[in-house]
C-alpha cells in the first residue's frame, strides 16, 4: 500500500473524530438525548461507539481509496468531492431511518446533510492536499 494512502487515512481518521466529537457534542447528543426520552426502549441513551468506529472506519476506507483513484489533488476539488460524498453517504442513511421509523424527521436530515457537508467538504480539501503532499 501506498504511503500516501496510510497517512491521508491517518490524518482524515484524527480530524473525523476532532470534528465528528464537536458536532456529536454540541448538535447530535442533544438530540439524540430527546430521542431516548420520547422512546427509551429504542433508542439508546448514549450512542454505541464501537459501531460508531466501525463506521467511520468504513466511510474513510472508501473516501480516501476515492480520493487516489480519481486524483483528486487539489483543495476545491476535494472540499467538492468531499461535501458530495459525505452528503450522499449519510443522506442514504437518514433517508433510510425517516422511511422505516417515526424518530427521524426530515428537519434532522437536513441538518444531517448540512453538517455532513461541512465535515466532508473540510476532511476532502485535507485528504486532497495530504493526496499530494506525500504522492
């Protein structure tokens, strides 16, 4: 494997959980504390965070093979790139949670997308110049 492709996960792994921590903490936890309340026999009191790594681990895999693939190497392109990517990844999974509960409505989707979009579109122009830098 490559050494640009382990050290653009590195950097992209410890920025996804600097910003995933600071959205968790200030938008998601509050939320999905509202949730646990209305439903407190599904919805967990706090968040599995194993399966939460487990995640973030997969989607990173995925965008930063992407990112060599496509040589994306420039910040606008990754900041795009990477905004459309993390959109699309978490919007099939809220839209999947509205269509099958009563607990996600669209205004959390929204404010899913919009947050996905600014952690994507920052984690893409990183990875793109982290793509070139160590090429």
């Amino acid at each position: 494997m490559e050494k640009k492709y382990i050290i653009s996960f590195l950097i992209a792994f410890v920025l996804f959980m600097l910003l995933g921590g600071l959205f968790g903490t200030l938008v998601f936890l509050p939320t999905f504390e509202t949730w646990h309340e209305a439903f407190p026999d599904a919805v967990r009191e706090t968040p599995d965070m194993a399966s939460g790594f487990l995640i973030g681990i997969i989607q990173l895999v995925g965008f930063v093979y992407l990112f060599g693939r496509l040589n994306i190497d420039t910040f606008s392109e990754g900041a795009v790139f990477g905004a459309i990517y993390s959109v699309a990844v978490w919007l099939m999974v809220d839209l999947q949670m509205v269509s099958v509960t009563k607990i996600v409505s669209y205004e959390y989707v929204a404010m899913d997308a919009g947050l996905s979009a600014v952690m994507g579109a920052v984690m893409g122009a990183v990875i793109a110049w982290s793509m070139k830098r160590f090429a």
